[in-house]
C-alpha cells in the first residue's frame, strides 16, 4: 500500500519564531529566553546556510530594542579598504551601519572578515560605547546591540594572530553555536513544511511531501543545510508539476550532488574533465529521463565558487587584485563573495 502523504500543521513565517523541536534548538531557545530583557553582545557560530541570520532576527525581534532597526553588514562581502567606512561612516554626510542602527541591532555577519585596523577601532567602540566617523572630529554615541556570527573559529584566528584577543573577548560575551541541519534530524519535516507553506503564501503551487521522500531527507547530510533544504522546498514547487512529491523527485535533485567525483587525468583538459563528469549525470537518468529543470543554476556556483576561492588565495586575499585577474568588476565579486559564501583569506 502506497503510504499517506506527509502533513503538518502550519508553522509562522514570523522571524522571533525559530523553528525546531530537536534538543539542540531546544538549548537554544532557553538561551534566547534568558536573554530577552538584556542586550549583552552574541557571537553565533555555525556552518554555512544553518540559520544564523534567523537566529540573530530572533534575538532581536524578541528583545528590548524590537522596536528599532536591525540593520545587517556581511563583512566579506566589503572591500577591506571600504570596510571601516561602511561601518561608521565618514564626515562628509555618509552614514555608516552604525548610525543606521541607532536604537537597534547591528548583526555583523562573518565577523571573521574584520580588517586588524578596524578591529582596534572597534574595540575602542566597545569599550568607550562612542565612535568617530572617518574625519570628523566629534565623538558619536554608539546605541546599538551587536550581533557577530562566524563560521570560523575565533581563538584559533587569535592564536594566529590574525584577529584581536581583547575584540575577541568583548565580542564573545554570550557565545551561540547553532549546530547543522545533519545534528537535528528531527527538524527537517517541520522546516521542509513551513518552506513549502511560505512558497505557497508566495502564490507558488502548493505541494506535500510523500512519507517515504521525507524519510528519505531524515537520511541525507544537507551539505548546505537549511539554506539547501529551503532551496530544494522552492524547487519542488516550480520545477516539478506532482502536487505530491514522491521519493524518487527526491532523489533525483540530490543524485548531481552524489555522483563520484571525476578524477582529473593530467593529460586531459579542464573542458575535457568538466564534460567527463557531466556526462556521468545525464548517463545516470535512464532512457529519456531528464535532469530536473534549473541545471544551468546548480552547475555554474560548483565552478564560481573554487575559481574565485583559489584567485582570492593566489592574491593573498587582496579583492582588487582578485577582480583583475577574473576580469569581473569589483562589485561583483564582492557579490559573488557573499552569494557563495566564500571565506575571508589572509596570507597567500
């Protein structure tokens, strides 16, 4: 017998309510509870796509400052040189993040990236809780809660020296570690749900997962975590006309990701070796099968994302340099930085 689709009940889209029942979120929203009426400094650390924007929209939403802005900066997204004057502005008129998050929440995504000039200047922000914008010569109050969240271990960037111990300290005041979506099984229903609710207030086809297709995602890793499984929810909604998506819909969008790596045959060229591997994944759609719809949009981010890594790394992290080599503007490689998640680099 075929078994019943998968239901669950409606969940909210609204960002104070974190979703998961596992007992590392339950963790997490006992931390939150207890830091409701306080506006000391959090550090989140976790993988790439887990959640730490949610979470840093949660503490705030749910805080006393909910009220005020919650203004966001991804710091690898900025040119070094830029950075300092994006975060406090400048006395010509420009206002920096901090300015824009007065009565609010600055979140400093990828706190990692700070330049060491601008973590000295942020650490007399910390202590003084003032800040002078770039060639001004007043002091400005600083009345904000700061969020930092990292994928990188701090201490180990403090014992290289690559980042401020005092800073590292002032920052590290309640440290949160949101743990991938492959450590709370037990959340992947619900979210997958209230992904495919939130495609569906977005006017996009309804669907239901199969039983079996939702046993089939408690299996599997999440490499990109819940940033992947909100991704595959959207897919499943556009690519794919099934109202009821079965296993084998599944199983399908994941098989690109699980196909065996092709290994590079030194006499053969890059085309050479792209084209070997690409002709494992139509060869393992059998018959007149077809890859799923969307294809162009999962290969080219497998190719971006090592070429710019390795330009960054042969350029010792220096981006205008990096964007001459790759014959792109600057702007879009500090686009494509962030899209891609692609780490800060020091040293070459």
């Amino acid at each position: 017998m075929k078994p019943e689709p998968q239901q669950q009940p409606v969940l909210s889209d609204d960002p104070r309510y974190f979703i998961g029942a596992s007992p590392a979120m339950q963790e997490i929203y006992h931390t939150i509870t207890r830091l409701i009426g306080h506006d000391l400094t959090v550090t989140i650390t976790g993988e790439s796509g887990s959640g730490k924007t949610l979470l840093a929209q949660s503490l705030h939403y749910l805080g006393r400052r909910k009220t005020g802005p919650f203004i966001e900066l991804h710091v690898a997204a900025i040119a070094p040189e830029l950075i300092e004057e994006t975060l406090f502005g400048s006395d010509d008129g420009r206002s920096g993040r901090l300015a824009q998050a007065y009565g609010g929440t600055l979140f400093l995504s990828g706190i990692d990236a700070l330049p060491k000039e601008v973590q000295t200047k942020f650490l007399q922000l910390l202590q003084q809780g003032e800040y002078r914008p770039i060639g001004g010569d007043k002091m400005i109050k600083a009345d904000i809660r700061l969020i930092c969240a990292t994928e990188k271990n701090l201490m180990t960037m403090v014992n290289q020296g690559l980042f401020s111990e005092e800073l590292y300290y002032r920052l590290n005041v309640i440290p949160l570690r949101i743990p991938p979506l492959r450590d709370r099984r037990e959340d992947i229903a619900a979210l997958a749900q209230f992904f495919l609710q939130k495609a569906a207030r977005a006017n996009l086809p309804p669907r239901i997962l199969d039983i079996e297709t939702v046993e089939a995602m408690m299996q599997y890793r999440w490499p990109g975590n819940v940033r992947e499984l909100e991704n595959m929810m959207l897919r499943f909604c556009t690519a794919y006309s099934d109202s009821i998506v079965g296993k084998d819909i599944f199983l399908r969008e994941i098989r690109l990701d699980d196909a065996p790596p092709v290994l590079t045959d030194h006499g053969s060229t890059l085309e050479q070796n792209v084209r070997a591997h690409l002709q494992q994944y139509f060869d393992s759609h059998a018959g007149d099968q077809l890859p799923p719809p969307g294809l162009y949009e999962r290969i080219l981010p497998l190719v971006e994302k090592p070429l710019i890594e390795m330009t960054l790394r042969a350029t010792a992290g220096n981006q205008v340099k990096a964007a001459f080599v790759l014959g792109i503007n600057r702007n879009t490689l500090r686009k494509k930085i962030a899209e891609l998640h692609i780490q800060p680099v020091e040293g070459k």
